[in-house]
C-alpha cells in the first residue's frame, strides 16, 4: 500500500453504453416471446379442455394464469429496459465525476504555479 486508503476504480471508456446497447434487445426479445407464445395460448376455447373444463373452471383458470404470465412478462421486460437505461445513467454520472475531478485537478495546478 502507497498510504493512499482508497485507490478507487477505473471504468474504460464506453462500458456502460455497450453494456445497455447488449441487453436493450433482451427486453424486446421478452415481450416478444409473451406475445408469440404465451398471448396464442392464453386461452382454449371451444372444447379444448371438454365441457369438464368449464365446469370444474379449469378453463378459466388457466385463461387467468396465462394472463398472469402474460403481465409478468411484460414487467420482467419493462425492468430488462430499466437496466439499459440506469446502465446510460451511470456512464453521465461518471462521466460527471470524472470532470468534476478533471476540473479540480487542473484548477489546483493553476493556483500552484
């Protein structure tokens, strides 16, 4: 150790925004998955599950469950954005840091010389 307590840390150039550019599309690919695949399914009319199925309200509630699958999806792919856009966030608020700090430096060099 140099006496220094905290060394900090080091973020490359563009890491954040790459990182949010990597898992934008994993958002869309969650609410697309809901919408090609649980959305046709969600529920069976006719005689899929017989007319037990209504009577026992089988058929209902697999009709609700699917909604419920449906809307979860939808959250699950709404936070996925979340992630990109607080990814964004923090690569201004470094940045800031970063020249807050830059600002600093230099203003303190000035009033030495």
């Amino acid at each position: 150790m140099d006496g220094t307590p905290h060394r900090g840390f080091h973020v490359n150039e563009g890491t954040y925004e790459n990182y949010a550019r990597q898992i934008d599309p994993a958002g869309e690919e969650i609410r697309g998955a809901s919408s090609k695949h649980v959305a046709p399914n969600a529920s069976v009319g006719g005689d899929g599950f017989s007319a037990l199925g209504d009577e026992t309200g089988f058929s209902s509630a697999y009709a609700s469950r699917m909604q419920s699958l449906q809307e979860r999806l939808g959250r699950v792919a709404g936070k996925w954005g979340e992630m990109g856009d607080a990814a964004r966030q923090t690569a201004v608020n470094y940045q800031g840091v970063e020249d807050d700090q830059a600002e600093t430096v230099n203003r303190i060099g000035r009033d030495i010389q």
